[in-house]
C-alpha cells in the first residue's frame, strides 16, 4: 500500500511479486498463519481482493484514472471476482455429488457403477488455482502502467479472463449424470448385498481424532490373522487415508443412521480399542457380543476407564490387567475379564545378554503430556533434558535414539519447546561426535554401504509411493473404494519392501551416530529392536518393551519415591526408577554393559509373564480361543431370544391370501424389530469418554 501511495510503480512490482511468493509458500507448507488469517477474516479470497484493489490504487495515484487502463482494470477484477461464485459452486457441487455415504477397502461394490474421479489437478486447492489466474491481469496493468504500453494491459487482463472461463468451461462436464457417483440408497443396498455375501463374523469398531490413527494400525495385522471373517469398520473419512495397508475388509460409515440400518446379523463379536462416542452406535446391537480391547496396556488410568462397565467382556494382555480394574473398582466384574496377550508384540526380539553393537544403543521414548498437568503424565517437562544429557555425556560411549510420542506439544506449549531442545541437543551431540577422529574413521569406513542404503531407501520409498494407492493417480476417496480391492501379490510386495526398507534405514547411518526418530517409519518395535536398553514413562511402551526382557528405567516425573511409585505401577517393579534430575541413569547403563550388573533381570522376566501372559499358548492362539468362546455365547443368547421371542407370539389369524402368496407369519421381522433397538436421539461426541481423558498409547 505504502509503495502504490508514493506512488513507486517498480517497489509495488516487487512487493506484490513477495505477496503471491509468501502466499503459495504458506499454502504449500501449510501454515498455521493461513488458518489463523482466516479466523481474523483475512482470508484467500479476501487477500487477493485487497491486492487488486491496491493495483487499482496504484493507477489513481499515477493520474491514469482517466485513462481506458483504469477502466479495464476495474472492470476486469469485477468480472474476475464475479466468477468466483460458479468456479465455487461447480467445485463443491462435484465434490458432493461424487460423496458416497461410505469409503471402502476391500469391498467389492462392483453392483454400482462408480465413474472415474476428474483430473485432481481440477479439484485439488482448486480455490487458489482459480484465484492465482489473475496474475496475468496484475502483471499486465503493472507493466503498462510502468511503460505506457497499455495494450500489454489489455492483454493480461484478457488472458485472465479467457482463464477463468475456461476453467470454469473445464468443470461443467463433471455435473453430467455419467459423472455422478450412484445414490447413497443404491450404495448402501450394494454394502449390504456384499456383507451379506461375505457374512463377517468378527468386527473392529474404530472411531477416533486425526492422531489417533494408530490405535486402530496397531490391530490391523492381528485382524488379519484372526480365525472367522474379519472386518474393520470405521467412524471417520479422514482416518481412512491414515489406515495402514490391509487385507482385512474396511467399511468407513460416518453416518450412524447407516451404521445402525448396516446387515451385521453375522457379527458375533465387536473389538473395540477406544473408549469414544460413537461406540453408542454398534454397542446398541445385541445380537453380537463387545469387547474392550484398548490400545495398549498400562498403568494410567485411561486403563481401568469406568466406561468399560459398558462391554460384555474387557480383555487383557496378563494377569497384572485383571488385577488392575480389581484395585480400581471401577465396577468391572473379574468374571467378564480375559487375558489374552499381546498378538501385536510377536516382532519384538528378545534380549540376549550383549549389546547389538559396540557400544550400546539407548531408546528415550517419552510419552506425551496428556490432557491435564499431573507430572506423573511424562518425563519430558521435568526430566527429559536431564535424561538426554547424561546419556550424551555418559562415561562410556552410549548411542541415543529419541522417539517422541505423535501426540506431543499438541496440548501443551511447554512440551513442544521441550521436544525442540532434545532434539536439537540430539543433533548437537551427533555433529559433535562425528567430528571426533575415532568416528571420523568409522564413517569413513562405512561411507560406501551408507551411500547404498540411502540409494535402496530412494528405490524401495519410490515403489511403495507407487504401490500405495491402487488403481489410477488423482483418484478420489469414491474411486479408490472402487478399485482398493485386496491383491494378496501386491500386498506380500508391499510386506517384503517395508522390511527391506527397515534394514535398508538402520544401514543408512553408523551405529554410533546419535538420532531422532519421527513420523510413521521406523516402527516404536522397530526401535526397541535396536535398542538395548530403554528410558520411558508410565505407558503402555514400557509393558511392551518387556516383552524384550532387556534393562529399562522410568522415571518418576511426580517424584511419588521409588517404593511408592512401584506400589502404584506395577510395569515399573522390574524397571531403574529416575528421579528428575535422572542421576540413576549410570545403574541403567551398568545393566546393560556387565549381566553380572544386571540384578532385575529375574524380576524383568517374572514381570513379563505377569504382565503379557506366558509365552505358551502364544497370544495370537489365545486371542482366537478368546473369540470363539465369545462367539459362542452370542449365538447361544440369540437363539434364547429367538426361542423366547416364538413362544410369546400369538396364534396368527388365517390369512388366505398370505397363504396362497407364501408368505411367512412375520416371525422374523418382530424378531428383527427385538434384536435391533435403536434410539435416533442419542448424541455421538467424538471425546474419548471417561473419568480421565488421557490417551494411553
């Protein structure tokens, strides 16, 4: 503004060039500042508007309001902003009609014609595509107003124009029929004819936010394994793309209405790994029978929820769970609890005395900070920095590998400044290292096969991107429930790339080499593998991590005394408890570097047992015995109701015309109508339901 009141015609040229430069950057990484302007009504729209309107200052302060340029300028930007109103309407009015009421993987809904998505490059931030076609325009008037050539003008706003028409021309088609997805009922009636074909008898119910994803991954392969007909059934679109790879059905149903009208008459048992709002809707069917499976196994309280009264059974990993919920007495009966292991623990190797490498290999992996400000909540406040120094400066060489959880800093401001510091001291101390000779000549020395790792790790992440999504780039969420079809040789190529590629990004740096470890690859067992030996806080990583039988400490972050927080939290009897300032991290260290040191390593092993059940039968046997003794209760309770229901049934008056059309006396619809009680009026909150909202992992 202050460039086109001076008026400097080449100092508004470069201010508007960093405006549309800042403006695809932020969208590009995308910035919280893009969120938060449109909060205080500065938005796109609103930020080109603003824009056009300076350049339109610009002239009248270089006395061209007289001139033809001015009018074609103003003229051009009320045409622009005027077609603003179709482009927004054709795209939302595509996007809705290509909406099926449900996404699916797996599914065969081959009974409904479902046409190819547009091209992505139409619908995908189409707004700022649209918006950015007046840059011809912009450039043009600049130009001319700097040269006096003002047909340059005319033609930047002529192109602009031509632009914005055609791509409005561009998206008509996409209205037809032809284009259309089938309607929500045809669908649904194609769901059901394939569930009823494909006749599931046990079912996943996953519901959650955005960084919940992994409560349900982490049961992916287990469903995949488990005896019967498996099938997940989701709450949430989005959470769909966030899904890993699966053989296992997938039915994504955001609509309760749909859940509740879905046939699931086969289903005998529903797991569900969270406590959330949305379970009211499967949890009101009683002819299968529910079960709390959780999402990990830990002391926190979110472990023995109240909430869980609502199951017909609660199964846990060992022994220590039964007892958890006896102590808690939150009204969970022993008889509805079943111990059934860990299926999910099976990649995790065992500890065999020695390190993995020269030195040994320390895993910090803090959980984060929950929903409230208990200290006992994580280790990374208080205690975190504390850790991460004196591994880095320990007096005998010691790797660190640092593993935050997803979920930290999303609450808590203080958390995330606290993430930034390990890891940039993690950094810090692996820049370091490498420049000491010792290093030096080992990096020397394994440069090549480094180089080649990183190469393999190029090649395998290429082919996964490719095998990633089946069937054609660009298509949307109804295409891809049209072509996800299982294909057992893609996804044993997918199965044998992703372990190619965690040996592959082991191999890619030295095994002294300090790192930080984010996002979705490597895996938390990926690194415990690594490791020998972990740092942690009250979560269900440590009951995890003890499966491997190796040295591990907590800390105790609310500084309850070492008696007391072993009194309280049965995962870390077995475990090197830190106080905050972590001054026993020697006794940890000590343990891993001499067995003779290692005086909890009887107890690690008493505690595995107690805490993940025994080794034999083997968790995924126990898991299968687990849902065929439920399953059978089911059926045996809806062949009482079915039994109760037919005796207190009157006699039906005769009906000669229901005789001779051969229909039934209405048996199996009143039965039906007992079976299935539905109450439209009840809410669905997304919250995670309980006395403690804290998120276990």
């Amino acid at each position: 503004m202050v460039a086109a009141l001076l008026p400097d015609i080449w100092l508004f040229a470069a201010a508007t060039a960093v405006t549309y430069i800042a403006d695809w950057y932020l969208h590009q990484r995308g910035s919280y500042l893009i969120n938060r302007l449109g909060k205080v009504r500065a938005g796109l729209s609103i930020r080109f508007l603003l824009r056009q309107l300076m350049v339109i200052l610009l002239l009248a302060r270089l006395d061209l309001a007289e001139e033809p340029l001015f009018y074609a300028a103003v003229a051009c930007f009320l045409v622009f902003y005027g077609l603003q109103a179709p482009h927004g309407a054709l795209t939302t009015l595509i996007k809705l009609r290509r909406t099926l009421p449900i996404v699916t993987r797996n599914v065969d809904l081959h009974a409904v014609r479902i046409p190819d998505a547009p091209p992505r490059s139409l619908l995908y931030r189409s707004s700022e595509k649209m918006l950015h076609l007046d840059l011809p325009a912009v450039v043009g008037v600049i130009v001319a107003a700097g040269t006096g050539e003002d047909y340059v003008g005319y033609i930047g706003a002529g192109v602009t124009l031509l632009l914005a028409l055609g791509y409005n021309a561009l998206l008509v088609p996409y209205l037809r029929r032809s284009r259309r997805a089938p309607s929500a009922p045809a669908v649904l009636k194609a769901l059901d004819t394939w569930l009823g074909e494909y006749q599931p008898t046990v079912v996943l119910y996953f519901s959650g936010s955005n960084e919940s994803a992994y409560q349900g991954n982490m049961w992916l392969d287990t469903m995949a394994a488990v005896e019967g007909r498996p099938l997940i059934v989701m709450r949430e679109r989005n959470l769909v793309a966030q899904l890993a790879d699966t053989s296992v059905p997938v039915v994504c149903v955001p609509a309760g209405t749909h859940l509740m009208n879905m046939n699931l008459s086969t289903v005998r048992v529903c797991l569900y790994p969270a406590n959330v709002g949305k379970n009211i809707h499967m949890l009101r069917v009683p002819t299968m029978k529910h079960v709390f499976i959780g999402h990990g196994d830990s002391d926190k309280l979110a472990s023995v929820n109240p909430y869980s009264k609502v199951y017909d059974e609660v199964w846990t990993a060992g022994r220590a769970g039964r007892d958890r919920y006896a102590l808690a007495d939150v009204g969970i009966r022993d008889e509805d609890i079943v111990e059934v292991g860990r299926p999910q623990l099976a990649p995790i190797e065992s500890w065999t005395g020695t390190t993995r490498n020269p030195i040994p290999t320390v895993l910090y992996a803090p959980t984060w900070e929950g929903w409230d400000d208990n200290p006992g909540n994580t280790s990374l406040l208080l205690a975190g920095e504390n850790i991460v120094r004196r591994l880095l400066t320990a007096d005998s060489p010691v790797r660190v590998i640092y593993k935050p959880h997803p979920f930290t800093g999303i609450r808590s401001a203080k958390a995330k400044a606290v993430d930034a510091r390990i890891k940039a001291l993690v950094a810090k101390a692996a820049q370091d290292r490498a420049a000491e000779s010792r290093w030096a000549q080992e990096a020397s020395a394994a440069a090549a096969g480094q180089r080649a790792a990183k190469a393999e790790l190029v090649r395998i992440e290429s082919r996964l991107a490719e095998l990633a999504k089946p069937g054609r780039a660009g298509g949307d969420e109804s295409e891809e429930s049209r072509v996800a079809l299982a294909d057992p040789a893609r996804q044993a190529e997918i199965a044998a790339l992703r372990t190619e590629w965690n040996d592959a990004y082991w191999r890619s740096f030295g095994w002294w080499e300090h790192k930080t470890v984010t996002g979705a690859r490597p895996k938390l067992y990926d690194c415990f593998n690594q490791s020998d030996a972990m740092v942690s806080d009250i979560s269900s990583v440590v009951s995890d991590f003890i499966a491997s039988g190796k040295p591990y400490a907590v800390t105790d972050s609310a500084e309850l005394g070492a008696d007391e927080f072993k009194r309280q939290n049965t995962a870390v009897r077995a475990a090197v408890i830190l106080s905050n300032g972590a001054q026993e991290i020697d006794q940890l260290l000590s343990a891993v570097a001499d067995p003779a040191a290692d005086s909890l390593a009887e107890a690690r092993h008493e505690l595995k047992t107690y805490l993940l059940g025994p080794d034999e039968p083997t968790s995924m046997e126990q898991f299968d015995a687990a849902v065929r003794a439920l399953a059978a209760k089911a059926e045996a309770r809806n062949a009482g109701v079915a039994q109760r229901v037919g005796e207190q049934l009157p006699e039906p008056l005769p009906d000669p015309e229901a005789a001779s059309s051969g229909a039934g006396d209405g048996s199996a619809e009143i039965i039906a109508e007992v079976e299935v009680a539905v109450d439209p009026d009840t809410p669905s909150p997304d919250a995670e339901i309980g006395a403690d909202p804290s998120v276990i992992r």
